[in-house]
C-alpha cells in the first residue's frame, strides 16, 4: 500500500470516548417513523407508541470523513495511487458494497476482517473483536455524531451540512464545513451512510439503517436522530458510508 494512503487512514481514524446513548424510535401500528418526523405526520401525534433503548457505548474508531470516491478507487484497484483522497463522498454503494470494503481495507493492511459470510452468502457475521475496518452500529453512529451535544444536530445546519438548501443539487467535497467537537465532518448532509444494523427485522426482514441526511435532504431529514431504512442491494447517488474500528 502506498506510504501516502497509510499516513491518510493513521490520520483518518478519530478515537471516541466510551459512554451512553439513548435510541428513540415511534411506532404508529403501521410503521416506524423517525424521531425528527414525529409531529409533522397528520393525524399521527395522539397514535403513537415509543421505545427507547439505552446503549452502553464501549470506546471506538471513528473516521473523520465518510469513505471518499479516491480511496474506494484506490483501494478497489479502479482508480490510480496518485489521486486526491479527500475527495467527494462515495455514493451509489450498497450495504453489501459497504461492508465488502471494510474486508478489502483489512486485508490490505494486515488486519483481521470483521465480516464474514454463511455458504450461500446471504447472512453476514460481524467479529466485534476482530481489529480490521467495519461500519458503526446504529447507537455509535448517534452517539458520535451528537458528540455531547444533545440537540436534534451539533450545529447551525447552514454551518456544519450541505442540504437541499445550499447544495446547488450536487454532492461536495469531504470536510468543507464545520466538524462537530469530536473533529468529525460531514455527520449530517452531504452523503447518507450505512450502518450495521437491521432496521426491524420482524417487520422490514434484512433492511438496514442509514443515517445523517445528504445534498438532496430537507433540513428536517439532517440530524442526529433521524433513521433511514434500504434493503443491503440499495444504492443511490446520495448514500455512502464511514469507517468505523474497534479498539
């Protein structure tokens, strides 16, 4: 691996203190709907029932960029060594792309792969002791974007995401605006982002969430709490993914 993408990942990885998250969600017999959406459905404000979940959050890697197009070219052999790394977010990447990149990304640096697969290869198996690359689970990702934070976002949104609002209708270059007190960049807007864990799976079978918002959002669709759902072969120009490592 070339000297200047090692120096990139060493100073990619940003490490998160241990703690506590709580996980909200709402149910209206139907459907989950997402925290930030709560108030806004009609006719929906006196129906619905809420779980919450605290989360012991255990020390972790997270990266201070979402994976950008350069490095997956770089690391995937489709692009040349000599590219711009802090590039714009790589989009129209599924879950199983996501996480298939984590293992190429170990396995190139020398780390134990966290995922594996069954025979057929429809159920992946993460090794949360394994060291290689892998995503954030659903409460890590909350916990690291909020930062201490405990608004709906760790910020003026015209200040730390690109959105629907100040997008111009296109994706942008990582790390543009301002990071929240952790040093990570681009949590909300720009680009959605895989995590591990499946949506409901007595209701929606293997979905799995994204968070953060992207460039085509509405401001409401850009915070901390909001929660998306795709089927793992899901992909669009607006949803990627980021790093995360176990410690």
């Amino acid at each position: 691996m070339d000297s200047n993408i090692k120096n990139y990942l060493d100073c990619l990885m940003v490490p998160i203190p241990g703690g506590m998250e709580h996980l909200r969600d709402y149910w209206d017999e139907q459907k989950w709907i997402s925290t930030d959406s709560k108030m806004s459905i009609p006719g929906l404000k006196g129906n619905l029932t809420e779980t919450e979940r605290k989360v012991d959050i255990k020390p972790f890697f997270l990266a201070k960029y979402p994976v950008t197009k350069s490095l997956y070219g770089v690391i995937t052999q489709k692009a040349l060594v000599n590219v711009e790394l802090n590039s714009i977010p790589m989009v129209n990447v599924s879950w199983y792309d996501a996480i298939s990149f984590c293992n190429l990304l170990s396995k190139e640096r020398g780390l134990t792969e966290c995922y594996t697969f069954d025979h057929n290869g429809s159920n992946v198996f993460c090794d949360w002791n394994a060291v290689g690359y892998r995503l954030p689970t659903d409460a890590e990702w909350q916990y690291a974007c909020k930062a201490g934070s405990t608004g709906y976002r760790y910020g003026e949104i015209q200040d730390i995401a690109w959105y629907s609002e100040n997008s111009e209708s296109r994706i942008h270059k990582v790390g543009k605006k301002e990071p929240n007190k952790w040093g990570l960049y681009d949590m909300l807007g720009n680009s959605w982002e895989w995590c591990w864990d499946l949506y409901d799976e007595k209701t929606y079978g293997p979905y799995r969430i994204f968070r953060g918002g992207s460039w085509a959002e509405s401001a409401r669709g850009c915070g901390a709490t909001c929660r998306r759902r795709g089927h793992p072969s899901f992909c669009i120009d607006d949803l990627g993914f980021r790093l995360a490592k176990t410690i």
